[in-house]
C-alpha cells in the first residue's frame, strides 16, 4: 500500500514538472520565438498561454515596445569648421523578433553604435547653421541613416530621431552674441531715423497751420513759457512778442502796402509714408520734353510768288549800296 502511494506522489510531481516546462505565458507587449532542438520555428507565439514540447523546446520572448534609446554626446567638425558637440536620441521597435534574435547578437547595442556612426556622419555633412536651425530636416535625415542598414537585416525600425542639444565652444557663442546685438542695434536705428522723419513732417504741417493764424503762434508760445517755467529754474528769459515786432513792421513806411496785401501762405499736407514716397520720386524725375512734332513751323514760299511790287525795292537798295 505505501509503494502505490509513493508511485502515485512521484506521478504527480513528474507530470507538474512537465507541465511547468510545456506552459509558458506571453505578456501583450511580447512575441514568442520556439527553438525545437536549435532550429526556430517559422511561426511565432502571440501573447496567452502556450504549449511547449517538454522536450526539445526553448522560447525566448522579444519586446515589441518601442524603446526610446539615448545616444552619447559626439564631438565633431561641421562643414563649416565648427567644432561642435551634438547628442540625441533614437526611438526604435522591433517589427521582425526572428531576425532580431537570430540576425544580430545584441540589437540595443547594434542600434546604439549605428546611431553614434550617422551621428558624427550627418554633423560632418551640415553646417552650424543648419544644426541651430533646420532641426527638423537633420532629424529626418538622421533617422534614415540609421534605418537603411537596420530594418531589413534586423528586423529593426527606427520610428523617430531627436537631437536634444548642440553645444558651441565659447569662443563661437560670444561672437554669436555680438552678431545678435549688432542686429538689434542696427534695426533701432532705423527705427530712430524713420521717427524723426515722420515727425518732421509733422512738424512742418504744425507749423504751417500756425502761420496761418498767430494769436495760435502767440498761444504755443506761452504754453512753452509754462512748461520752462514748471522745472524752477532761477532764470527765465522771455522772448519779445511775435505782435509787437509786427506792429513795428506795420509802422515802416513802404512796408504798409506789404502788409495790407499779404501772399496767401500755401498748406502743407500732413502726408503718409505712401504719399511722401510718391511726391519724391514726382520730384526727383525730370519733366519729359515736348515732342517736336506737335511745334507747328510755318511754311516759306517761292520768292517767285511774291509781288513784284515787294520784290523790286530791294534790288534798288542793293544797287544803291553798290554804287556807294
């Protein structure tokens, strides 16, 4: 009696041992690859619970997850002769698990030594500019270097390629920052000269509306007294009224007819930038000449269709100074 219950026991234990070496669980983000005796099955595991040889068989699971991978800073000179220093980083997944288990001994570092090869490659290829700038063009560029050689030989598809930063030498950034400062210096002095030259034209629109009237003269004048006047200063020195010297002027003789009879003062209009730009080129071209054609010339005739009562005197004269 106790041999069949020890023969039952050792069943037991052998036919769980059995089926802890035939089962096998595949997670969601997996694929199972069989080796039956050191040969790979051509049809690969899906996720669940699978079934195994208890003898013979051998699974290996290989992630389909996309792996987001960090490529060392390279150093390296651009085409320009930068010398710069550029890393990045490679965003991958695994499309084929048979080539990239049996294909390649170790995928992640196959892809990580790819990656730093066409890292130093593509900064060797651009310029300084192009890497600060034109990030997006050098990304794609990046990531179909280093798919070409990896996706059909290792089952290996790199999905996206990202430079995380470019570092300058010092040297480079200061002269970089003294370019940036020239700029900004540069467009405000335009800015200064295009304000002065709009406000003079203003100014001389202003002035002109106040020619016309000078008791509105006489007005800015004492609002400029006020405004001098308001900073306490110890000295204030008053100009002598625009009125009196006119009441002078009036008083020369000779002057009086002048005055009565004054030009008309012709306005000044407050122009745009279009309207001054337009009223310069109207001033700098030349008038065109008229044309000779619409000159009307008058015609001479025949001497011989004159009277002979007008041709007749100036022979005699001609004669008569000859006989002189």
């Amino acid at each position: 009696m106790e041999a069949v219950v020890v023969l039952i026991v050792i069943i037991v234990v052998a036919a769980l041992v059995l089926a802890g070496r035939s089962l096998r669980v595949v997670q969601q983000y997996e694929k199972g690859i069989v080796y039956r005796f050191g040969r790979v099955l051509p049809e690969v595991r899906g996720p669940g619970l699978t079934m195994l040889r208890p003898v013979g068989d051998r699974m290996q699971k290989v992630n389909m997850q996309i792996v987001a991978m960090a490529v060392p800073a390279q150093d390296g000179i651009t085409r320009d002769n930068v010398t710069v220093r550029v890393d990045a980083v490679v965003y991958f997944r695994v499309v084929d698990p048979i080539k990239a288990t049996v294909n390649v001994q170790n995928y992640m570092f196959a892809i990580q030594q790819q990656a730093q090869t066409s890292l130093r490659s593509i900064i060797g290829q651009s310029e300084m500019d192009q890497l600060l700038a034109e990030r997006e063009q050098i990304n794609s560029e990046l990531r179909r270097v280093i798919d070409e050689p990896t996706e059909q030989p290792w089952g290996i598809r790199v999905e996206r390629v990202e430079i995380k930063d470019v570092s300058l030498p010092e040297g480079m950034k200061r002269s970089m920052s003294r370019q940036a400062e020239a700029e900004r210096e540069r467009r405000a002095r335009i800015i200064t000269a295009d304000g002065e030259y709009q406000a003079s034209k203003r100014l001389a629109a202003a002035a002109n509306v106040m020619a016309k009237d000078p008791a509105a003269l006489q007005l800015r004048l004492l609002q400029t007294v006020v405004e001098v006047s308001a900073e306490k200063n110890s000295t204030l020195v008053m100009p002598v009224p625009v009125e009196l010297l006119r009441f002078f002027e009036k008083m020369t003789p000779g002057a009086s007819e002048s005055a009565e009879s004054p030009a008309p003062a012709e306005d000044v209009e407050d122009l745009g930038d279009a309207e001054v730009e337009e009223a310069e080129q109207a001033i700098a071209k030349p008038p065109a000449a008229a044309p000779l054609s619409n000159v009307s010339v008058p015609e001479i005739g025949d001497p011989s269709d004159l009277p002979a009562a007008e041709v007749e005197p100036a022979a005699d004269s001609e004669s008569r100074s000859i006989e002189r």
